[in-house]
C-alpha cells in the first residue's frame, strides 16, 4: 500500500492487549514516519502508552463508557468522518469496532475477519482455523499482521513501554514512606483479575506466599490491589502473620503502576495486565494461570516464569468456573514461593 497520510488505530480494549499492541503501533510508527497517526482508545490507554511517540494525537474513545449509546455513537462516527482518513487498522475483533470505521468514512480498513465483519472491512485478513475453530496465537503476533497487511513489516517483536519521569520520582519518594529503600528485594504483587475471578488465584494462598517471602527470603511483599478489589484485599491480609505493604488503586493509575512495576525485583500476578507491563519493562515475572489459553502470550517469555496445571477441563476461557477451580487450586503456595525465589537470584 501507498504511504497514507493520515491513519486511525482502534487500540484494544484490555490493558495486557495493549501493551502486547505496541510492537504493532512502534512497527507502524516507524513503517510510516510521514503519516499522522491517531491512536483511538481508553484513556488509561494514553497514560500506558505515554512516551512512546507513536502517535500525533490520541483520539480518547470507551465503547462502554461515556461514548455508550447509539447517538454518542453516531457522533464519533461523524469525527471520524470530518478527520478524513485514509487508512485505519482494527485491533479488536469487535463488529462494532468495524462499523465505526465504516462509518466514518476510513477508506482502507483493516482488520480480522471474524464474527461477520468482513464486509465492513476493505482488507479482511483471514485467521488461521482448524475443522472451523480459531486457533489462538500470541496476541502480539496476531497484532502485528494487521499491520503487515498495511505493507509495515515488523521492526519488533517484543513490547515496549516508557515510565515518564514524574511517574518516576513519585515511585522513588513512596519507595521511601513505605520502608522499602533498606536494600532487601520488592515483590510486587498484583492478586486481582479484572476479566473475571476464574483467572483469581485464591487469596489464602497469596497471603501465605506472602509471609513466606517475608521470613524466609527477606523480602518486602508489596500488594497492588486493583479497583474493586477492597474485599480480596481485605481477605489476603485476615489470613497473613506478617502485614504487608499496600498501595492502593487510587494512587497506581497506570503511569504510575508503570513506575512500581520498573522499580520492583519481582511482579507475581495472576495472568492480568499487570504481567505483560512488566514484561515491556524487561522485569521478571511470575505468573499463576488457571483457565487461559498459554499460545495466546507465548511470546517475550525470556524473563517469565508461567505456573500452570494442565486439568481436563483448561483452558476453559471462562470468567467464572462452573466447577471446583482445581486449575488455580492445584498451584500451591510453596510451589509460588520456589518459582519466586529463583526468579529473583537468577534476576
């Protein structure tokens, strides 16, 4: 395809899919360094991916959000028309995602087609499929061919992401109120999951990993709630002997979580967003996982460790497990502690 001039990305919606996006938005950036690109996402999206430089202007947009509807709809649409654009690259597989581009006049669409789409798009790329079923495939892999389709080959494979510089400081200054600039190593520790409890590790087991890398490692736990998750938090800490650090999510917006997680030795996390920012970040990483598919993030593992029990009934991909949540159940904490501290002396 011809050099655009102007390029609209529909980001994806979840912040692990984000950031496994940027090999794809750095890839165009660079495969396009004359076009203006406007990036079209979440606001927590922009505070992600701040100080990258891949975009002229960020085009704020929640689906779910304040642009909910079919009127607000509508009227985004109509931006994206008077905006005039030339081409425009569909990282969700959402049919909505595609309509909104076609009607806003985007000439070139490109996305996947999936979910009766294609017709909405100009440059439908075909997923790979086995007896009719999708065969998942790392998510950054995945991204990146819709920018291939665009005529951009990959100029990276593994994700990025930059801590701007008063994110920086903040971190250095809270380092120091909560105890931890003594030398010993910070686990951070995110228990939560936002896309659903299945994908939750249970929170007695995380409290007992907890105390164990307090007194056998000498290691200063420190636990990252998320919002909403005031209750697991609360659980965590009735069933700890020691009391860990806690910062909350009204301090750890994602620029600054960006910021924790480049400062910490360690993330341990379920298998959430948490995880593949410390992955851009080139931290090391524990991960729990239970009911997700492994091919979907089987890519920049060089510095991560995945914990998983391979059961009858996974990967399920569900939100709740209908059953006994053996998956997660089955990942004992001492197993969680072993994989940490080896982590950290190999780190």
């Amino acid at each position: 395809m011809e050099n655009p001039g102007k390029i609209i990305v529909r980001l994806p919606n979840w912040v692990g899919d984000v950031v496994m996006a940027t090999p794809a938005l750095v890839s165009l950036r660079e495969g396009f360094p004359e076009s203006e690109i406007t990036v079209m996402g979440k606001e927590n999206a922009r505070l992600l991916l701040e100080g990258l430089d891949i975009w002229n202007d960020y085009f704020p947009f929640n689906r779910h959000g304040k642009e909910a509807g079919t009127l607000k709809f509508l009227r985004v649409a109509s931006e994206i028309r008077k905006r005039r654009f030339e081409m425009g690259i569909i990282f969700p597989n959402s049919p909505s995602s595609a309509i909104l581009f076609a009607l806003g006049g985007v000439k070139q669409r490109i996305g996947y087609n999936r979910h009766g789409r294609g017709a909405l798009l100009t440059h439908a790329v075909a997923v790979g499929r086995e007896k009719g079923r999708f065969i998942p495939i790392p998510m950054i892999r995945y991204y990146l061919r819709l920018v291939e389709a665009a005529g951009v080959p990959p100029t990276t494979e593994h994700p990025r992401l930059v801590i701007q510089d008063e994110a920086f400081k903040w971190v250095e200054e809270r380092w120091q109120s909560l105890g931890l600039s003594d030398g010993k190593p910070v686990v951070a520790i995110t228990p939560g999951a936002s896309y659903g409890p299945s994908k939750q590790w249970l929170p007695e087991y995380f409290a007992r990993v907890s105390d164990l890398l307090s007194e056998k490692s000498g290691v200063h736990p420190l636990f990252l709630p998320g919002p909403g998750e005031e209750g697991l938090m609360e659980t965590i800490l009735r069933n700890c002997k020691y009391s860990p650090p806690i910062l909350p999510p009204s301090e750890t917006p994602l620029d600054r979580l960006k910021a924790i997680l480049g400062k910490a030795d360690l993330l341990l996390t379920n298998d959430t967003g948490p995880r593949h920012i410390a992955v851009a970040l080139n931290r090391p990483v524990v991960v729990i996982m239970g009911p997700t598919d492994p091919r979907y993030t089987a890519m920049a593992l060089e510095k991560t460790r995945v914990l998983r029990k391979e059961i009858a009934c996974s990967p399920c991909m569900l939100k709740v497990c209908p059953r006994d949540h053996a998956c997660m159940r089955l990942i004992k904490p001492e197993e969680v502690f072993k994989a940490c501290a080896e982590m950290l002396q190999s780190s």
